[in-house]
C-alpha cells in the first residue's frame, strides 16, 4: 500500500494528471480520421489497447480519493489518523483500496468499484471484493457510484450477512 498524499487536493491533483496524460493519448492516437472501415477499426484497437485499462484505473483512483474524502467528512477526520491506499487497484487480498490506522491499529478498511452496473463479471468480482473487505479489520466501507452497484451490493452483504456498509458517491 502507498501513503496516502497530505491532501486530497493533492490527491486529485494526481487523478487530474492522469486523466490529462490519458487525454494526450487520446489526441493523438486519433488526430487523423479514418478513411475507411478497416482504418477506423485499427484506431478502434489501437485506442482500446493504448486507453482502457488507465480509463478504468483513472476512475478507480479518482473514487478512492472520493471515498477518503468521504470518510475524513464522516467520522475518520482524526488527525492522528495515517491514511494509505492502492490507487491503481494493485493490493493484494490482505490490502484494501483505502486504509485508515491510527497507532498501529486499522480504524477502517474499504473498496471502491467504478463500474456503472453490476452484470456479467462485474457481479462476481463484486462478490470476491466484498468477500475479501468482511475479513479485513476495522469498520468496513464499500463505496461505488451509481444506485444499481449500491442495490447489488447491499443485497450481497445481507446475503451473508457481513458488516460491511455501502456508501454511493
């Protein structure tokens, strides 16, 4: 896990970067028009392969710098606190997305998912991260942003009843 920067200004100023370094990309992989279908196909893949997976990781940070915004404004605004994350969604299943500790001891753990709608894989990797988050110490948090995550996901937890809580941003 990193350290979480000083502040979340200074948090967005990184998701903020990486969305203007994704944005040149973007430029200029599709400065010039296609001319015909078997061009505009090449883009259509050169574009998916150079772009999709920073679009996802870009949201993903972007929700997390939310989610400890979020949680300094809701109960976790202790100074004492030292705040860590995984911006790019690289922990590993003992790591949660964002970490709260004061002292040595985690005060919270939570997973943030950027996905729009909770069907095909996304449903079974909802239900692996919210299996992963009810072992983790600490109160435990699951922010997304859109109403149908927060159904699925609240569905979920009651099913097996964790103590997990679901926050929409």
């Amino acid at each position: 896990m990193q350290i979480f920067p000083k502040s979340v200004s200074e948090a967005d100023k990184k998701v903020f970067d990486d969305i203007s370094r994704l944005v040149e990309v973007l430029r200029e992989k599709s400065k010039d028009d296609p001319e015909n279908v078997a061009d505009g196909i090449s883009l259509l893949k050169a574009l998916r392969k150079d772009i999709y997976e920073e679009l996802n990781q870009i949201q993903h940070e972007g929700l997390a710098v939310r989610a400890v915004e979020w949680l300094r404004e809701n109960g976790y605004g202790d100074q004492k606190l030292e705040w860590f994350w995984n911006p790019r969604q690289t922990g590993d299943d003992k790591e949660p997305d964002v970490r709260a500790v004061r002292g040595g001891v985690i005060m919270a753990s939570a997973e943030a998912s950027a996905s729009e709608s909770p069907k095909g894989s996304i449903d079974t990797h909802m239900a692996s991260t919210l299996n992963k988050l009810s072992k983790m110490d600490g109160e435990k948090f699951y922010f997304v942003r859109t109403g149908e995550m927060e159904k699925r996901a609240e569905t979920k937890i009651e099913k097996s009843s964790w103590n997990i809580r679901v926050v929409k941003l």
